[in-house]
C-alpha cells in the first residue's frame, strides 16, 4: 500500500501546482488568504468538508484524552511530548476541560498502534492525537473510533479517512520552498544530497515531492542521493558519513529533513569537507552552529515546529469537541522563515551543540488565533469556552 500511496504523490512532479478546483467544499469555506495556503499540496491529501463539522461531543467536559505516537526516538517527539504533558495538560485541566492523558507509542508498528488507539476508545478516551501514522493503514480503527463517537486528529503527516480531522504543516509546501531557497543558495548549480525521514511516511515522501519540483527548475542541479536520516541526527550523522566516505563527488548543498540537521552538520565536520549551505529545520543544536558561524546560511526555516505542532493539533481537537465545527478535512500550516537575527535572540553564543531544545516560532505565528477562528463555523476561545447549560 505504501508503494501505491508514494506513486500516487509521484504524480504531482509532473503536474505543476495543484489547484483547488477538486476540493471545492472545504476550501470554499475559507478565506482567499487561507486558500492560497493550499496551491501546492500532495495530491492524495483530503481537503473537503467533514463529517465533523456537526460533532457533538458524546459526554461534557472534563474530557480524557489519548495520544497515539508511532515512535518516541528523536529529540522532535521529546518535545511534542513535554509540550502536551508539561504544558497543555495543567492548563486545560485548570479550566476544567481535560481530566487526563493516556500516551502509548508503537515503534512504527501499524498493528501496534491500531490495537492502542482501539484500546483507548474502549477505555473510554473522548478523542485521539495520532502522529505521523501511516496514510490508509489505521482507516479501519479511525472508523471504529468514530462510531463509539471519539474524534481522531492527525498532525505531523496525514490519514486518508473521512472520520479524521489532519492538523498539519503543508509538507509539498514546506519541501518545494527549501529546495528552492537551497538552490538559490548554491547560485543555481551543482551536486545536491537530500536526507529524507522515514520512506513511505506521508510527511517524509510529501516534502521529498515538493523539494523534487522545486530542483526540476534547474537545469544544472544534479540530485546524487538521498538517504534516509529516519528524523534523528544519530541516523543521519551515520547515514551522511557513509554517503560521504563512498562518494567523493563535490557536494554543493544539503537538503535534510528535521530533526536530524545536527547529525548532518557534525557527518560534513567528521569528513573534513568544507562546510555547504545545509538546509536547518530548528534544531537549536544545529543553530548553535549557525550561531557561531553566522556566514554559514542566510536563512531557513519552521517546517514542522514541535511544541507550536502540539498547540495546533491539541487547539484543534478541543475546539472539535466544544462543537465549533471545523470546515475543512485537512488544516494546513505553511512553513516559517526565520534568520540568524532570530537565533541569535533565541540561544547564545555560548550555546550547546548537543541541545535538544528546538527553535520555535514566535508567539502564536504557528496558528494565530485570528486565523483559527477562520477554520470553523462557530469560534470561540477554546480556553474561556464552556458547556451550555
């Protein structure tokens, strides 16, 4: 099945920008500004009205909630965890809208995860955040959820079911503009090795896709490989080492994707070639690179941001089970440019290389709340919002 979805978002390298003419029901309803947000997209992500947008929640608040994670082994997990644990939890429990949150993880096991979300639902969970989760593979158990009346929200990667909410950075999106600014970086020419995450991932094939359109609009950028970096720096820093020792080639540029742009930074080091413009997520370990050798890039960027991803998929489950009515199936959250000015303001310069802290966007820049209330019909401040009684 993998094989079938990535030949399906193969197509898109040949088709230009995707327009919205075929998701004519959720994108109406938004905002030209929001709609322009989903030009370039993967063409198997479902982006039309949802069943949702009438959900009534099964029981009032306080709500329990499950966590569904597919893998726990990268600095990025560590922090979406500590933002719900640490951060969401306390503060919705305080407003007396969550009672409690279940966590399991499946190490990328479908079978696995399928029997803990069921579980979940049959313990008694009120809705489910899965990640990065296989696009079709849990469709069967999302159904099941929904039918004892527990919503599931995808983030970090998407699923195809028509019972699932995807709340989401835009990965064509985030993929198409690295790869352009990469090539702009290197003056248009020479070698490029891409480091994916996990092959066969929507979220890792998705960016591969964008960054391929992007490159196929030089003539002399020439992709050498691609390895996959599986998002941690410990597999990318092997991965990168051996692609380096067994191939002399020149490489001009490095396109990787988070959270395994520290393992590249130290794999060119380790090989003593001259340092190339990577591409950095925002890793502040690989910041601290940045931050000591401030030549060494001009920009990059937000592609999937941890704890602002957590805010996001968490805002949008409790304002689903308040009944506010999402509009679309899928909300889709651009990437973010950020500068050296950025990172300077964000760690110093005596920082750690080995952190496994993230830079994050600013505030709410993620998911303001201005263009939240723009996903459903019926906004309210998910925090200050209470049953009728």
């Amino acid at each position: 099945m993998l094989k079938k979805v990535y030949t399906a978002l193969s197509v898109i390298t040949g088709l230009g920008l995707m327009t919205t003419a075929a998701f004519a029901d959720g994108l109406d309803s938004l905002p030209p500004d929001q709609k322009q947000l989903y030009q370039l997209v993967d063409p198997a992500i479902p982006l039309g009205g949802t069943p949702l947008k009438d959900f009534v929640a099964k029981r009032p608040p306080p709500w329990k909630i499950g966590y569904a994670s597919t893998y726990a082994g990268n600095t990025w997990r560590a922090q979406i965890l500590t933002e719900m644990t640490d951060v969401l939890l306390p503060k919705y429990k305080d407003a007396g809208l969550v009672s409690d949150l279940v966590v399991t993880q499946s190490d990328l096991k479908d079978a696995t995860q399928i029997q803990q979300m069921r579980q979940m639902v049959d313990d008694g969970v009120d809705a489910i955040i899965i990640c990065c989760s296989n696009v079709t593979a849990i469709n069967q158990t999302i159904e099941y959820a929904h039918s004892k009346g527990v919503p599931v929200f995808s983030f970090s990667g998407y699923v195809t079911s028509p019972y699932a909410i995807n709340a989401t950075e835009n990965n064509t999106q985030g993929g198409y503009t690295a790869a352009k600014w990469l090539a702009e970086e290197i003056g248009g020419k020479g070698n490029v090795l891409t480091v994916s995450g996990i092959p066969g991932f929507a979220s890792s094939d998705s960016f591969n896709v964008g960054a391929k359109k992007a490159f196929d609009e030089y003539k002399d950028i020439t992709l050498v490989g691609d390895v996959a970096g599986k998002w941690t720096d410990q597999v990318a820093q092997v991965e990168v080492q051996k692609f380096l020792a067994t191939n002399p080639t020149e490489i001009a540029g490095i396109l990787v994707q988070s959270a395994s742009e520290n393992g590249v930074v130290n794999a060119v080091q380790q090989s003593g070639r001259d340092m190339m413009p990577i591409v950095l997520g925002g890793e502040a370990s690989a910041a601290c690179y940045w931050r000591k050798n401030p030549d060494f890039i001009s920009k990059s960027f937000h592609f999937w941001p941890p704890r602002a991803d957590a805010r996001l998929v968490w805002d949008v489950m409790m304002r689903t089970l308040q009944g506010q009515g999402p509009k679309i199936q899928s909300i889709l959250r651009p990437s973010l440019p950020y500068t050296i000015d950025d990172v300077k303001e964000a760690i110093p310069e005596d920082c750690d290389p080995n952190s496994t802290a993230w830079i994050e966007p600013k505030g709410d820049a993620w998911w303001p709340a201005d263009v939240a209330a723009q996903y459903f019909e019926r906004p309210e401040d998910p925090l200050a919002w209470r049953p009728k009684k």
